[in-house]
C-alpha cells in the first residue's frame, strides 16, 4: 500500500469507516454518514477511485428514478491483523476491508501470567510471514486481551508490564506497524455494535462469557469505558456468599461461581465425586469439553453451565436496575450454547427485576459467538484511521530514521 493512499485512508477516515461498517453504500448513505453535502461527497469518492482505494460495486435499488451507484473499499489491497487473547490462548487473523477473514487464522495456549511481551511479538510476526502479508499492506494490528487497560496510553495494568516504556510503543518497535489495544469485552462490543445483534442498538449491554464474566457497554450509540476506562468489571461484582477466594483478592465475585474456569472446577469435583457424565473420557475436562458435551445434552455438562447462567442472570437484574439497556447481548466463547444459558438467565431476571424494567429488556444471543473479539480487533484498526493512526505511522517513520 503506498504512503498516498495511507494518507487518504487518514484524510477520508469517515468514509472508509462508513464502507467498512456497511461493506458498499450509495454516495447519499455516505454524505449522511460523513454528515457532508452530496456533491462534496460524490467529488471525494471519485477522487478516491482514481487512487484505487474504493470501487464501484453496481447499482443500488431504486423505487423510483434514477438508481444510485454502490462503493465499496477495495477489499483485498488492505488488511488488519487481530489477536485476540484470553487468560489461556491467543487467536490470530487477518481481515480484508470488507471484514472477511482471509484465512483460519493461528492458535497459540499459555498462562497469560507468565506471557512475555516478546513471545506476543514473536507470534505476530510469525504469523504475517506465513500467511504471505507484505507489511506495507497492513493498516495495523488490533490486539485484544483481558486486564485494566488504557488504551490511549498503551498500557495494560494487569499483565504484559514493559520497564519505562507502554506496552504499545514496545510492539510497535518491534513489529514495525500501528498497534493499538484494548479489553477484550470492550472489543467484543465493539463487534457487536458495528457487526452483531447489537447494531442497530444505541444503549446494549455485551456480556461476556468466558473464562471470566467481562462486560462491554453501549451508551447512547458510544462504547462506554468510564472515567479512566476501566468500566465493565462485572466479573467481580460481590454477588454470591460462597466464600471464595477471586484472583482479584476479594470474596464471592461472581466469577467464582460462573466463570468457564469455576464451570471446569466444578465438573472435575463432579467426576471426582463418581458422577455419571460423557466428560469422563476426556483426559482433561476443560471448558472445551464441557461446552462441547453440554451441545450433544450431557446432564452434567447443561446443569452446571445452567447454574451458572442463573448467578449470571442475577448480576443482569442488577445492570437492568442500574443502565436501563434495549438489549442485552450474550457474546463470547461460551455463547455457542447460548439457548442453554438464556432460560436460567431469563429466570433469574424475572425473579429479581422489577418487572417493568425487565420487560422493557431483550436478551439475545449474539451471532458472532466466538469470532466477536477477532472482528472487534479489526474494528479497533478502522476505529482509530485518521489522526490516532496517522500519528502512529510518523513515530514509526521517526524510529526508521533515527
């Protein structure tokens, strides 16, 4: 990709997140979305056919008159890389810039405690030389991980700490492209918004299920990260009196009772204890197996993914009380079950919402599942073109020269 066209990637941000976000539109649905005239926006979009960033894509339906003509970025001159991390894995991806994976990407397993900043890099790197992908063609890198972070200092609170440098001006340097990052559920929502069941939405709650139980707000059509950016630890509200020991050092979170890592926990003292589950014949029942089970209908497997899908729901009846969502939306690795955790949640919303808050609430299961923080990373690239990625590009350009 030349330096130009970067350059106009940055100039026209709007309108390359506008095709983005819908794939092709007429040049009316864009000048709504950049909020410019017509005619201001039909000159720019041929100026930026001319250069080879965008292409028309036919006509679009007309009732009546003259039918518009379509644009579209061209898909396959621009990729984004997304890694999407957990406290266990990572996943790795390359998007074109209509959103399609162009391949399956990479999977990498560790303990994220002992995860070393140069291991992330080494991954990365690894994986745009072996899918083929000429650096000058990525437009960035969307990393997406759990912990407190402030993605505009670069930092990550939680792991991944660099001495007397941000986390993000280290990868940079050492991956040579724009890095940006942020929590994993705020990425998820991200997703969601732009992508998932929750587009349309202009106040929705993401609920992430996990290994933790994350939480990403909408609020009045904006993701919603707090004063310091750290909102959404829904995990570790104090909701249950059992009287366990989080790994945030407090007592009964609710990540102790519904987490996939508290589900496992579980169904290993359940085999322990002789009860009769397909889980059995797994050397090691983990969270894989157990979601995979509980889709064939093993009573083990459903029961316990179902008690904690009630405790989930109790927390839910307290966000409802709290922010008053249209939607609330099931995302995340362990939303492949989703039908197994909506009627407990349900339940549990019933039991303890005030019933006209509850009704005015709709709970859906997200269809994006478990590519959410995959396509949210890649959001997270598209989010930040024009001055965060231009800016970016130059403290490259500098590090080069020096």
């Amino acid at each position: 990709m030349s330096v130009s066209q970067v350059s106009l990637f940055n100039e026209h941000s709007r309108i390359v997140q506008a095709l983005y976000y819908n794939e092709s539109l007429s040049s009316t649905d864009i000048s709504v979305f950049i909020g410019k005239s017509i005619p201001h926006t039909i000159k720019v979009l041929n100026e930026l056919v001319k250069d080879g960033c965008i292409e028309l894509r036919g006509y679009a339906s007309s009732s009546g008159g003259r039918r518009p003509m379509k644009y579209s970025l061209v898909a396959d001159d621009h990729f984004i890389i997304s890694v999407a991390m957990s406290q266990f894995n990572m996943r790795i991806a390359a998007l074109d810039m209509n959103n399609r994976f162009i391949n399956e990407g990479t999977e990498h397993y560790f303990d994220i405690h002992h995860l070393q900043a140069d291991e992330l890099i080494h991954y990365i790197n690894t994986f745009i030389q072996e899918a083929g992908l000429n650096k000058n063609n990525v437009l960035g890198v969307g990393i997406t991980m759990p912990g407190f972070i402030d993605p505009d200092k670069g930092i990550n609170y939680s792991f991944l700490e660099i001495p007397n440098q941000s986390l993000v001006e280290y990868m940079q340097q050492n991956i040579g492209l724009p890095v940006f990052i942020e929590n994993d559920s705020t990425a998820i929502a991200l997703g969601e918004q732009k992508f998932g069941v929750a587009r349309q939405q202009n106040d929705a709650l993401i609920v992430n299920l996990g290994w933790g139980i994350g939480l990403g707000m909408i609020v009045d059509g904006k993701i919603f990260r707090g004063h310091s950016g750290l909102a959404g630890e829904f995990s570790h509200i104090p909701i249950v009196k059992n009287g366990k020991l989080c790994l945030c050092g407090k007592h009964g979170c609710l990540e102790t009772e519904s987490s996939l890592i508290a589900i496992a926990a579980k169904a290993n003292a359940e085999i322990e204890q002789g009860q009769t589950s397909s889980l059995v014949k797994y050397e090691q029942i983990d969270a894989d197996a157990i979601i995979k089970e509980a889709i064939k209908g093993d009573t083990l497997s459903v029961k316990l993914i179902s008690e904690a899908a009630y405790t989930v729901g109790q927390g839910i009846a307290i966000l409802i009380h709290i922010l008053n969502p249209a939607v609330i939306v099931l995302s995340g690795k362990a939303s492949v079950v989703g039908r197994l955790w909506l009627s407990p949640i349900q339940q549990a919303i019933n039991e303890h919402c005030i019933p006209r808050l509850a009704h005015g609430t709709e709970l859906l299961i997200s269809d994006l599942n478990d590519k959410a923080q995959l396509i949210g990373g890649a959001v997270l690239v598209v989010e930040n073109i024009g001055e965060p990625l231009s800016k970016k590009l130059n403290e490259l350009k500098k590090e080069v020269s020096i």
